[in-house]
C-alpha cells in the first residue's frame, strides 16, 4: 500500500477519534447553594424589649453533571451537530480529495515532468531486452522507439516524454 495512502487512512482515523470523544463529552457544572436562616427572639418585659437575631449560614457544594446546553442557532437547525464538527468532517474531506488527486495525477514518480532522454533510453533498453528474450529481433532503433520483428510480424516499443513505454503491432510492409 503507497505511503500516502496509509497516511490519508491514520489521518481519517485521527479524526474520526477526535470527533466520537467530541460527541461524547459532558460539561461538568458546579453547583453552589446557600442557605441562609434567621433566627429572630424577641424578650419583652415590662420595662425594656431586646431583639436578639442569630443567623445561621450554611454552604454545600455538590457537583452536577448538566449535558451541555450551548446552542445556536446553527446547530438547532442542523439537528444537534455543533458547527465546529462539520468545519473539521469538511476539512478531512478537502485533504482527502487532495491527496487522492496528487497520487493519481503523479505518474512515473517523477512528479509528471518530462523524464531526461538517457532514462527513456534505460527504459527503452529495458522494454527491448525483454521482448528480445520472446524471441523478437530488433529491425531498427532510435533514441525513443524501437521496431521489433518475429516471423513477419512487426512490433513498435516507444518511450514518450514522461517516460510510459508503449508497444503497438505495426503492419508488415
């Protein structure tokens, strides 16, 4: 498997990690109640009243776990996902169509320029020899091309510009 494939596959698969643990996140809320109570007393005697107030504060804290509950308007009308997720699936998805493109558009692995005439030359020995080896003898040759000949048949093999061998039977004349 070409490395960029299996890098485009661990990629997707980051991702898809990402976003499951995402999806399943809780926020975690703190919540704090205090309770305050006032204790009045009130001592009357003939002669003097005295107000006495006691207060008694009280504070507990527990911690809740509330879903998260920080919408907008996007992501009412998008049925839950939040925003930030389809940014992130449009993003992968951008990359992986771009790495599809440069791997089936570079040929040859060259890069898809033109590959150098002592190449095409290698290349062109190469095809040659091994057709040579089926019992083809080599009629003429030139620095791109070559025709091959076995019991009347003839056989072009041709090295073009980026460097693809191609052979085609040529009619006898």
């Amino acid at each position: 498997m070409p490395r960029a494939l299996r890098a485009v596959g661990l990629v997707t698969l980051l991702l898809a990690g990402v976003l499951a643990a995402a999806a399943m996140a809780q926020d975690t809320t703190t919540v704090t109640t205090t309770e305050t109570s006032t204790e009045v007393q009130t001592t009357t005697e003939p002669a003097t009243t005295e107000v006495q107030t006691t207060t008694v504060q009280q504070t507990t804290t527990r911690k809740v776990l509330v879903p998260a509950t920080n919408t907008t308007a996007a992501e009412e009308s998008g049925g839950g996902t939040p925003t930030w997720v389809w940014v992130l699936l449009a993003l992968a998805g951008v990359g992986l169509v771009v790495l599809a493109i440069v791997a089936f558009t570079r040929r040859g692995g060259g890069g898809g320029g033109d590959v150098p005439p002592a190449e095409r030359r290698r290349q062109l020995e190469a095809a040659v020899n091994s057709w040579a080896v089926q019992g083809w003898a080599i009629q003429s040759q030139t620095g791109d091309s070559a025709v091959l000949e076995r019991r009347g048949e003839l056989l072009l093999v041709s090295v073009d510009s980026l460097g693809h061998v191609a052979t085609r039977p040529l009619s006898p004349s």
